[in-house]
C-alpha cells in the first residue's frame, strides 16, 4: 500500500470511521470473505442479466398478456443461473393460490445475444420459479412491501432454501449504497419461513464517483465484514472502481473483479505517521 494512499486511508478514518468495540472481534477468516465474495459475484451476474433483459423488452415494447389467473397480481422478476438451470430472465406473477408461477416473458441467452419468448396464455411452472416467488413474497412482506430492487439467490438444489436481498437501486448518475436487507427463507411443503433478517447496512448513501478517483469508501457500523452487496455494488458500478469499507476494527478492500482482502486493523492504521 502507497504512503499516500495510507494517508488518505487514516485521514477518513479519523473523521469517518466508528468508534472501536469494546468486546472480542477478530477479522473475517479467508473463507469467509471467499464465500462472500462467491454470493456477490452471482448477484453481480443476476443483477447484469436481469438489467439487460428488462432493457430488451423496453426496446422492443412487449406488452403484458391479460390473464384471469394473474389479474392483480404484481410482476416479479426471477433469474436462473446454472447449477440450477439454463440462463434465463422471467417475468411473471405468483398466483393467489401461491401454487403456481405464471410467467409471461422468458429471455434467454448472455448479455448482447438475448432473445424474448413470449407466452399467451402465460406458462405455468411449479418449480424453480415458483420457489423463488414464494420467498420473495414472503420477504416483501416481512419489510411491509419494498419499493426497490430485489434478487433471489437459491441455497440448495432442491428450491428450498433461499437468500433474498431487497436494496435500492441507482437513479440516474448517481449511486445508492446501502439500505438493504437480506433474508433467510425456508420452504418446506406449503409453509414458507423466513429464518433469519439481517439488516446488512444501515442508512443509504448517494454519491457519484469523482472524476480520476482511485477508489471508493464507505464507512461499516452493523457489522465487522464486508456485506454481499458490497461486493454486488463494485461490480455494478461505472467506472469500475475498488471499494474500502471500514468497520468498527477493520479495514478492508474490496477489487473489481470481487475478491475481498483483508488491509489492516483500524487502530493500527490510526497510529501510522501520515
């Protein structure tokens, strides 16, 4: 690390960073960050293909089917990434009955070679995307309905268990980092459980990245490691940039192809001459 680049490190840790915990912490174990790092990429992914086929289907002005079974019904969007299936995007609505997903658009292929087929009748599917469904159902209405942005990141190959992060999303040329939350949802037969809520962080910042900067920055105060969606919102971001995310005893550094690297303990880095 550059004797610059550590002087503007302690100078925003001496402004911005938490106060220090009193109690027992170590930093994140390498497999940890590994493993977040492997959940963020995906969404990354999940996120890239879900922008780019919502993109197509504006261009090419495709118009919701009407259908007795969906009347009502709100729109929910779901992302299929192997081992659990081909690539593919869908656009459907869970049915009352929660016992079917009734999709509406389908579009498959990778970014740049997508293609839209469209079902009228809608298609039902009682599998992968009905799971999904059903977990973010139950999430949105765990937080009383979310008006952001949201991915579904299944567990297990059998639909049973899954991740689903609700975030907000950027407008225009400025980002929003933060204010999200991730859920642990449960399907087992008819019941749907939501085992764990975790508020990954705390309030949203808006910013837009600085003309030649070299990184980015935000300051931790729920927990002491980075959060899946830091990881989501590096590889999100343009220009590509490394983010720096300080907790209350620990720095980290995120690179912009998503693998996370522990830098140093922030009391460490508050004693260095600057």
């Amino acid at each position: 690390m550059t004797r610059l680049l550590c002087f503007v490190i302690a100078s925003m840790l001496a402004a911005a960073a938490p106060a220090l915990s009193q109690g027992q912490s170590r930093p994140a174990a390498d497999d940890e960050l590994a493993a977040i790092s492997k959940r963020g990429r995906i969404l990354a992914k999940m996120q890239t293909l879900k922008d780019s086929a919502t993109d197509l289907l504006l261009t090419k002005k495709q118009q919701y089917s009407d259908s007795a079974t969906t009347d009502g019904a709100e729109l929910s969007v779901q992302v299929q990434l192997p081992p659990f299936g081909e690539t593919k995007v869908v656009y459907g609505r869970l049915g009352s009955s929660q016992d079917t997903y009734f999709i509406d658009f389908v579009v498959t292929g990778n970014n740049g070679n997508m293609a839209i087929k469209t079902f009228s009748p809608p298609l039902e599917d009682q599998q992968y995307f009905l799971a999904a469904a059903r977990a973010l159902s139950a999430a949105r209405q765990s937080t009383e309905g979310w008006p952001g942005s949201y991915l579904v990141l299944p567990l297990d190959k059998n639909h049973k268990r899954f991740y689903v992060y609700l975030y907000p999303r950027d407008k225009g040329n400025a980002y929003l980092l933060g204010g999200d939350k991730r859920y642990k949802v449960i399907l087992d037969g008819d019941s749907v459980q939501i085992a764990e809520k975790k508020q990954l962080h705390q309030a949203t910042l808006t910013y837009q990245v600085k003309k030649n900067a070299r990184f980015s920055y935000h300051s931790a105060v729920i927990g002491d490691k980075p959060e899946d969606t830091d990881v989501l919102h590096v590889l999100t971001r343009k220009p590509a940039l490394p983010e720096l995310v300080s907790t209350a005893n620990y720095l980290y550094r995120i690179e912009t192809d998503g693998q996370i690297k522990f830098v140093d303990k922030i009391n460490h880095l508050k004693q260095r001459p600057r």
